[in-house]
C-alpha cells in the first residue's frame, strides 16, 4: 500500500493535551487522505442508517451511506433489520436510489435483477442462454447490523467494538430521557466545502461559541461548560438559560447534552428533542452532513400541530447556527490549505474534545498501517 510522508512514527503517536500539536493540514487537505481514510476509519467503524422505528413492516428500507458505499436496511420477515450492499451483483446497479421505502423484493433498477428480502438472488431476467450461472452464487453481500437504543447502525469490517460497547453509558447519562420513546420527525442535508475533519474539530470544542455563535451561547450557560471523553466517544455538555432560541418552555432548566462517537456521528440531545448528525465524506475538501430530527412518539401523536410549530422554531434556530458553522468551515478549510499553516496547539481549557478525536483518528491510522505492513 502507499503511503504518505505524514504518516511517521512521530506524527501519528499520540500526546497529551497539554503539549499535543494538532495534526498535520495535509490530512484535511491532500487527497490520499480522502481515499485513505475510508480504508483506514470508515470500513471498520459503525455508520449511523437511521431510526428503527422507521422500518416497521417487512419490505420497508433505508439506504445509508458505508465508506465509499452505499448500503440497504430491509426489515425481514422475522421483525428484525438486515443491511446489505446497495449493489445488484449482475452489473453493480443500485437496488434503490431512494432514501427510504418499501418493497416487496428487491429489485435492480439497472436491469431488473430481483432478490428476496434476505438476499437472495430471486429472478434474472433473459438469463436462459448463459451457461454455468448458479443463483446461489449471486446473493447480496450483507453487512453487520446493530440497533442501539432505536437507532440503527451498519458496519463494513468487524472487529471493532461492539455498538452497545461504543455507546456505552450515553442512554444512562441522559436518565430520565429515553431514546428510545423518540421518533423521527425530519431530514435537514448541508454540503460545505471542508474536509470532513474540520467539520468534526468544529464540533468538538465551544472554544468558538463566544465569537461564531453569540445567539447559541444566550441559550446556554457557557460558563457551565464541560467537555468529557470516553473510550470511543466525547460529552459537551451545559446547563441551559432560558426557552427563547429553541421556543418551548422545556428547555428551561434543563441541559443540553452533546456527543459525539467516533468517527462522525453526533447527538444533540436536548429536552423534549433529539438532532442526529451524519458527517459523510465526499472529496478533501467538501462534505455533506445530514441532520436528523427526533421528537417524542406521544407528541407526535397527540399534537402534530403543536409539534409542527415547535418543529419549525427548532429548526429555524438550528440552521442559523449551521449558517455559521458552515462560514467559518470553509474559511478554516481554505486556511489549512494556505503555506502559512501546518500544525497548531491545544486550548487545554476547551479543546480536549478534539484532542480526543484525533488521537482516535491516529490509532485508527496506526492500526489499518499495522494491518497492511507499514
């Protein structure tokens, strides 16, 4: 495998906070990276398909996104859900372009090959000539499949951690709130023109807040603020001030509770609502983030219409922050890409959170280099 002039020893070992340097601009902005890190962070690592509760009769799907791939959720027959590759095995056409729906079987919308629920090559049209052709020999490639706390994950490579070990203590931080009685209200899709790492970093630290997002820190006691890390995910979390950012009356006095678990999914779980974020690759210096929200089952029931108000403030707040997140991104990005910068410091304060990420993103470098002989 090639490799990169970045990727020494000495780079890639990992530092304490309080004299770490970041990591090097080339892995936000070289190409190699892109391609590299898909191999190295994103085959082995849980990658967020959506709410479970969205799959409720056999033949309902969701397509997510798996490295480089794209992937299918089917319920089964058995009530339980099943991921595949998105890939028909004729000619590698997609069995949905869609984000979600249903279906009796699976169909190639190429050319028309059809596969059972579970897999399994069904029915291959105009194949009566071809020789040698066995159609158990043809079924879909499946991929690992976990459900954590009605919220559905997918993984390439195994090997890795347990998704109920990677989550391990969020569902009883956040007591008496259960994930659980959630459900998925609406998908909100952002492209920015960074690379997926400074999305994240920006994420990580409220180091920003004071300068990027003065509405935000009106909602929150930011001298409350606290960042935590775990063994595969970190914890920002604040009490908050008052309802007027979020325009309900729950958020008063309660808090607000950010995670995020590596290597790109994050949770902002609020009162009486959830945001799930997605950061998905798409080029060194482009990404897109899908922005998922969640609202208790019982409100969705009982009050569409109170909901749908409430719904609507929280998103309108959302994207004005997104708006700044995404300005300051892009300029971030194009300032890693200047001569006039390679590796920078740590705020010990407010910066552990992204400390903590990218020693995650060295030892997942470290481990895919020591799998292959480097």
């Amino acid at each position: 495998m090639t490799t990169h002039p970045t990727l020494t020893d000495g780079l890639l070992a990992p530092e304490p906070l309080e004299r770490a340097d970041t990591i090097p601009s080339a892995w936000y902005t070289d190409a190699f990276f892109h391609a590299f890190d898909q191999h190295a962070v994103f085959a082995s690592t849980w990658q967020y398909a959506g709410a479970a509760s969205r799959l409720t009769t056999p033949g309902d799907y969701l397509t997510a996104t798996v490295g480089r791939s794209s992937a299918i959720v089917v319920q089964q027959q058995s009530g339980t859900p099943q991921a595949f590759y998105n890939v028909c095995k004729h000619r590698g056409g997609p069995l949905a372009m869609d984000a979600c729906g249903s279906s009796r079987m699976l169909q190639c919308k190429y050319h028309g090959w059809t596969y059972r629920l579970d897999g399994s090559l069904r029915g291959v049209p105009r194949f009566n000539r071809t020789e040698l052709f066995d159609k158990r020999d043809f079924g879909l490639t499946p991929l690992e499949t976990s459900d954590w706390e009605g919220l559905l994950f997918v993984r390439a490579e195994g090997g890795g951690p347990a998704l109920s070990s990677a989550m391990k203590g969020i569902a009883e931080r956040i007591h008496p709130m259960r994930l659980t009685d959630m459900r998925f209200y609406q998908r909100i899709t952002y492209d920015i023109a960074c690379n997926w790492k400074v999305y994240v970093d920006n994420f990580l630290e409220g180091y920003h807040l004071p300068l990027v997002h003065p509405e935000l820190c009106d909602a929150i006691d930011y001298s409350g603020y606290v960042t935590e890390t775990a063994a595969h995910y970190s914890l920002q979390h604040s009490p908050m001030l008052g309802a007027s950012a979020y325009g309900n009356a729950q958020s008063a006095g309660g808090n607000a509770w950010y995670y995020f678990v590596f290597p790109n999914f994050m949770m902002n779980i609020l009162p009486g609502r959830m945001q799930t974020n997605i950061v998905l690759p798409l080029a060194p210096d482009r990404c897109r983030v899908l922005f998922d929200y969640y609202y208790p089952a019982e409100e969705m029931r009982d009050d569409p219409d109170g909901l749908a108000v409430r719904a609507g403030a929280d998103h309108d707040f959302s994207h004005r922050v997104q708006l700044e997140d995404i300005e300051i991104c892009e300029f971030v990005q194009r300032g890693l890409e200047s001569p006039a910068y390679d590796r920078g410091r740590f705020s010990a304060e407010t910066e552990a959170g992204v400390h903590h990420f990218q020693d995650l993103l060295k030892a997942a470098y470290r481990s895919r280099l020591s799998r292959h002989g480097q």
